[in-house]
C-alpha cells in the first residue's frame, strides 16, 4: 500500500473534479495527484469557517461566495481541499 501525503478521499476528489480548475488534466493516478497537490501545497480544511479564515489570511474577499470558486473542492466529508493554480 502506497504512503500518500494526502487522504485517497482527497485524491480521488481531486482527480475526478480538476477540470473545475484546470482546461487539461493534471493527474490521472492517485500517485500523480498526490505529487502534483504536494508541489502546489494544496491544504485540507476542516469546515467553511477555516476555508473563510484560510482566505482571510491570503487578503481575499470572503463576502464572494468561496464555497464555488474554482479552487475549492468540497470533499464528500464535509471539509474542504484548496488548490490554488
């Protein structure tokens, strides 16, 4: 069994919804997406007040719906994967 640096959850949400984010694909395997969202330093954030508070910190404007900007994808758990392209 492979040690990832993101949950196989993570993964798989991310490779099956990138298009939100990217015109190509960026990754196709569980390996290639954990490698790309590691060189991206993509974060996971438990709830809608730290994805608020993680953009907060970054200067943008949360009054923007956040929850359907492009680089959030909402996990099927409730928390929130960040990939900024």
């Amino acid at each position: 069994m492979a040690n990832y640096q993101y949950e196989k959850s993570v993964l798989e949400t991310f490779i099956k919804n990138q298009g939100q984010l990217f015109d190509e694909k960026v990754a196709e395997s569980l390996e290639e997406a954990d490698e790309f969202l590691d060189m991206m330093m993509a974060t996971v954030v438990d709830n809608e007040k730290q994805l608020k508070s993680y953009f907060d910190e970054l200067g943008v404007d949360t009054e923007d719906d956040i929850l359907n900007a492009a680089e959030v994808f909402k996990l099927d758990d409730g928390r929130f994967l960040i990939v900024e392209g």
